[in-house]
C-alpha cells in the first residue's frame, strides 16, 4: 500500500472539525487578505520607487561618458601642438566608452572625436532639458530598443568652458548595466516587501486583528449560548476596546431582556390560562344577571344595571388583553372597504347615539380605503369608544345630563397617495402627564372603563397596513387622531 493511501486513510480517520482545520481553503480571512494586501501595496510603492530610480540610472550613465569625454578632450587640448598623434588622442576620447565626441564653443561645432559610419541615426537625448515623462520613458527605450541602437547625450561642459558637449555613444552597454541595476532593485524591493510588509503585518495582527479574533469568539459563543458569561473587556481606549465594552453592555441587555422574556412568556401563558377560566365564570355570571332580569325585587332591579356594567368591563378587559398577549395579529387582506357604511357600523359597536355622544361625518362621496375590513372596525371602534368614554365622563362630571353630550367628527381625504381618515371629538381632551405615552400598553386616557390596550392594538394594526395612527392635537376643547393608510 502506497504511502499516499495510508495518509489518505488516517485523514479520513481523524474527526471532523479536524479534518477541517487540515484541509486548504482558500485565503478568504482577514488575516489572509490583510496580509496579501499588505504585500501588494509594499510592491506597489516599491514599483513607484523603481521607475524614478532607473531613470536616474540611465540620466547618470549617460552624463559619466559626458564626463569622460570631457576630460579626455581637456587632455589632448592642453598638450602642445604635435605631442600626442591622432591615435593616442582617439584612444583617450573612447576610453569614456564613447564614438563621437563634439564641442560647441559660441555658436561654432568642433569633432574631437568622429563618429563611425553608423546603420542608423542616434536618438538625440538633451541633458540639459528634459521633462520627467521623457526621464522615466528613456530606460523603456534603452531596455527594448534594437540591438544597434546608440544614443547622442547632450549636456553642458563642468570642466572647459563652451556651449555643450556632444557624444554618441552605443546603448548596448547601458542596455546590459540597466537590466542588472533593475535586477538587483527588484530584488532589493522583494526583500524590502517582504521584510516592511511581515512587521506591518505582525503590528496590525497584534494591534487589530488579535483583539478582532476575540471579539469574534464572544459574539460566536453569546450566539451559541446567550447565558454564558462573556470574557472581560480589556481596558484599551481605542475603538476596538470601545467595541470590546459596547460589546459586553449589548449582551448583558439582551441576556437580561432574554431571562425578563422568559418570565413573561411563562407569566403571559398564566394569565391566558386565568382569562380563560375568568370569561367562562363571567359568561356564567351574564347569564345569572339576564336571569336576575326578571326579578321583581327594586333593589335587585335598582343594582342590577351596576352588576351588568361590571360584567362588561370585566369582560372587555379580559377579552383585550388576550388579543394583547397574541403573538402577532394575523397579516391584513386589503380590500377596497366603503368608509361611510364602516364608520357608521364602528359607532353603532362604540355607542354612539343621536340623544349621547352623537356621530358626524364629513366624508367624499363613495369615499373608499385599501384595508381589512375587520382590523379598519377594530381600530375605528376603540378610537370612538375611547371618545364617547371620555365625553361621557366630562359629562358626569359637569351634571349634565340632558341633550346630546357631545359628539365625534370622522372625515377623510386623499393626501399624496394616503388615505387620511381623522376622528374628532369636543371632549375635554388628554391630560398632558398621559398624552405622551397615551400608546403604551397599560395607559389609560383617563376613563374609568378604560384597560389601556385599546390605541396599542390600534397602533399595531395600522403598522400592519403600513401606515401609522398618531395623536394630531388634544386639549380642552377636543381631541384629534390621525389614521394614515396608504393609498
């Protein structure tokens, strides 16, 4: 059996997390992508660097043989007459590495050096003006131009006094001391890339991505499982260690409003156990009291109107606060629902009536909402109820107790693609200590009847439409709700 199938078996052997671990993925952490990112930029820069640095190579090749060539020129030029033959003096003027050597002295050319019959012109390089584009094009050139190829530098005279100084030199040589300059750069720069990228890795590993791995692993293990106790935040002022104590607030709040939900949910399914068996004894005590109706005993008909008022709100509490305690309302089925037909059927349920609190409607005609019809009751009914309640009261209050108590406005329109249906009533208003909070659960707008669910149910409703019921304005001489839906 080959070696390769006995490490193929143990592998398969091992367990699976590590066999995970063993097996090669592809470099998709941020650990990885950090690091080939730092990397990369480290090679960009040091690209940038390489141009400008190749370009003063081939600037500072080409003015050494100007150099030479001067020097050599001020040589034979300085000896007398005769001394050196023209032999001696060529061998001076090509020891620069250089063909042709020329001096302009005002305005007049003078050939040191003649250049040799040439397969094909120089390429005319002046030294002495030359943009930075040209610079950094000049070593492409050199490196892939033709075998052939010679170059004509130009620059002004250091050592002798003239306009300039020509020479033509092959680029041959240049080409081959170009490629090992940039050879050498290049490996400099790996070294550089390596080196400056692996301690900026190891800095931003430590500094970020060491704290990042454990913030990692306190959400991971909050997720898996939100009671346990979360490691302690370090004591950085930086933002991870702001993320790291943010971290540890956001848990501990959802850890205790996870043990509060627990508890509600078992207290929620002991009080639908209790409404259950509460709304079966009080049926049991309505059905007692329609008896009890017929009694002709005056106190028992004298308290009995009392006894049936009870029951109701009895009933009423325990019925909203089951429809409360619901998970979630069922999704709406829009429809098109006629307003007026619904509004007047919403007051005959709120009870509202021509000698009490009374309805008024200033409605389009045909006027029709998108909505369910039994949520659009729902929210319709508690609004007007929560208003003849509260006109009910003022009145009680005020000893007045003949002709109509007051009455409740419903009208509606068409605003940039929503329906707005507002419901007004001349009550005495909400007292400001409540208006604030009037659709938390539990809030009462001051009505002794009142349970406090009723605008919560019907602010969720309208939620659910995707539209929204807001409290316009109260005071003393009435209250205004909006009912947004769209259009």
């Amino acid at each position: 059996m080959s070696p390769l199938v006995v490490l193929r078996e143990r592998f398969d052997r091992l367990p699976a997390d590590w066999r995970e671990r063993l097996t090669p993925h592809a470099p998709d952490g941020l650990s990885s992508r950090l690091l080939l990112l730092t990397v990369a930029f480290t090679l960009a820069v040091q690209a940038l660097i390489v141009g400008p640095n190749a370009a003063s190579f081939h600037e500072r090749w080409l003015l050494d043989r100007l150099q030479a060539a001067e020097l050599a020129s001020v040589g034979v030029e300085a000896l007398p007459y005769s001394a050196v033959d023209d032999q001696t003096a060529e061998q001076l003027l090509r020891i620069g590495g250089v063909s042709a050597v020329a001096i302009s002295d005002q305005g007049v050319m003078r050939q040191l050096l003649q250049a040799p019959n040439l397969t094909r012109a120089p390429d005319f390089i002046d030294l002495r003006r030359r943009s930075l584009g040209a610079r950094l094009m000049d070593p492409i050139h050199t490196l892939f131009g033709p075998e052939d190829r010679s170059i004509r530098a130009r620059a002004a005279p250091r050592y002798r006094s003239g306009d300039f100084i020509d020479v033509v030199a092959p680029a041959q040589p240049l080409k081959v001391e170009l490629r090992a300059f940039l050879l050498n750069s290049l490996l400099v720069s790996v070294v550089i890339s390596v080196v400056g990228g692996g301690l900026l890795y190891a800095g931003l590993a430590f500094l970020v991505l060491q704290p990042l791995r454990r913030v990692t692993r306190s959400i991971e293990g909050f997720a898996a499982d939100p009671q346990t106790v979360a490691p302690t935040p370090s004591d950085r002022h930086d933002e991870i260690g702001r993320v790291e104590r943010e971290l540890a607030r956001m848990q501990e709040e959802v850890r205790q409003a996870l043990r509060s939900r627990s508890r509600l949910v078992a207290l929620g399914e002991a009080v639908a156990k209790i409404n259950h068996d509460l709304r079966n004894m009080l049926t049991s005590a309505q059905i007692a009291s329609e008896r009890l109706a017929d009694s002709a005993d005056p106190q028992v008909a004298k308290a009995l109107p009392r006894l049936e008022r009870a029951l109701g709100r009895a009933a009423a509490l325990t019925r909203n606060v089951l429809d409360y305690g619901k998970s979630e309302e069922p999704a709406p089925v829009l429809d098109r629902v006629m307003l007026a037909p619904a509004v007047t059927s919403a007051a005959e349920d709120a009870g509202l009536e021509p000698t009490g609190v009374r309805l008024a409607k200033a409605l389009p005609a045909r006027f029709a909402v998108q909505a369910d019809a039994d949520q659009l009751h729902r929210i319709l009914v508690n609004l007007m109820r929560n208003a003849r309640q509260a006109i009910e009261g003022d009145a009680i209050r005020s000893a007045r107790k003949k002709g109509p108590l007051g009455s409740i406005l419903v009208e509606a329109a068409s605003e940039d693609g929503w329906t707005v249906i507002r419901i007004v009533d001349d009550g005495p208003g909400i007292p400001p200590r409540l208006s604030g909070k009037l659709f938390e659960p539990f809030v009462s707008g001051g009505s002794a009847d009142g349970t406090g669910l009723g605008l919560t149910i019907s602010r969720e409703l309208a939620a659910a439409h995707g539209g929204e019921l807001k409290l316009v304005e109260t005071g003393p001489t009435g209250t205004t709700f909006e009912l947004r839906l769209p259009g």
